[in-house]
C-alpha cells in the first residue's frame, strides 16, 4: 500500500511525459519530505546486450557537489602507501591481515582501493568481493599508484557506475536535502559521463530511458534528448 506522502508526490508528476532534466529536479523538489534525507537516484536503462563483453558499461565519475553520503574505504596497501593512505582519510588501512577479516566474513566498508603490488593476494577475493563489486578494478581507479589520492578522489564525491545483468544503471547523484542547481549538476554529470562510457561496438539508440527519484519516492522520468543532441 503506498504511503500517502507517495500518493501526494504522484501528484506532482504526469506519468506520459519525460521531463528535461532541470524540470525533472524541480519536480522532485517539490515532493513531500520523509523524515530523514533521501538519497536521489539515478537509473537508466541501457540499449546494449549485456551478455557480450564488449558492451560492458562501467566507470566513475566525481561529482560537482559529493555525493553526500559518507564513504568507509578500506585500502589494501603497505609501508609509505599505507601511511599516505591513511593520512588522506582512509578508514582501514592494511592488507593480509584486511584479506583474513574478509575471508572470516567482514564487509565494515563501502569501497575498497589498492596499490598494484597488493591485487595477486587481494585477487583471490574474488569470490567475497565480485558479488559485492567491491574488488579493486583500475578502470575504475581504485587500483592506484597513488593511493592518497585515489582515497582523497572518492572522498570528494567520486561514484562508480556498472551495468547490472538487465542493462540498468543505478546511481545515488545527491540528497534530497541539496539545492536544485546542485542535484542537476551531480545527475548531468553522471549522464554525460555513462554517453561517454558507450561501447563502440554498440549499435543503435544507446539511452533507453532515465529516470530521477529519491529513496522514498516515484519516479520522474528524464527526456534525454538534450544529451543525445549534445
């Protein structure tokens, strides 16, 4: 049964119309407020197969405004790299004795970044992080030389996002408590950032739809003609 602060957004929205994404913010702006701050979210459906390999959607992207959410990151690192790792604001910070905890069933963070020398031992967590997608991955810059600044980079407001098995992408661009100016400009970037992460080997209409909702609340769907025209 929707609640009725559902049933008041769904007001506010016409089901047979897509929205230029400014008016989509709006929109969602004007909606009822739960008791705590929502998270807006992004999900767009994608035109490609994803069961071939080559048409795998995936990359990261730093958010104007942060993403609002506090991120635990665990870095798998050792000596100079743990130190400047640390000092950059990573919350665990370590590496065989990180793998054990891992391996006994400990998930107390939300990415998890490592130096190349580190990835032959923490590789073998692929079957405790790859469900997760939380393994290390340099497309994704959370395999680094650099480890303080990779921690420094997702820490400002750096996302990540992946195509699931159905072609969908879902990502958290803001909350609902941020400005209007400052939710368009997290979701535009994400937008521009998923066209420009599009397969060469992928033919046709590349967007199918977007849609922009907060946690608690419906849909409003995107027109994403203004990106493709771009």
């Amino acid at each position: 049964m929707p609640s009725k602060r559902f049933k008041e957004a769904l007001k506010l929205v016409d089901p047979r119309k897509a929205y230029p994404l400014k008016d989509a913010v709006e929109t969602l702006k004007k909606f009822p407020r739960a008791k705590f701050d929502e998270s807006v979210d992004l999900a767009i459906k994608l035109s490609v197969d994803p069961k071939q390999s080559d048409q795998m959607v995936r990359g990261t992207v730093p958010l104007p405004h942060g993403s609002g959410k506090k991120v635990r990151i665990l870095a798998f690192a050792e000596g100079t790299e743990a130190e400047a790792a640390r000092a950059a604001g990573a919350e665990h910070v370590g590496y065989k004795d990180l793998i054990a905890k891992i391996k006994g069933g400990w998930f107390d963070f939300d990415v998890a970044i490592a130096t190349p020398g580190t990835m032959q031992e923490v590789r073998k967590l692929g079957k405790e992080l790859g469900p997760k997608g939380l393994m290390p991955n340099p497309k994704t810059g959370t395999v680094s030389e650099d480890l303080a600044r990779a921690v420094k980079e997702v820490k400002a407001g750096r996302v990540e996002f992946k195509m699931d098995k159905t072609a969908n992408l879902h990502v958290v661009v803001a909350r609902a408590s941020f400005e209007a100016a400052q939710i368009l400009e997290n979701a535009r970037a994400v937008i521009e950032a998923v066209l420009k992460a599009r397969p060469s080997s992928a033919k046709g209409a590349y967007l199918n739809s977007c849609t922009l909702s907060t946690t608690m609340s419906p849909g409003v769907r995107v027109d994403t003609r203004e990106f493709l025209a771009a």
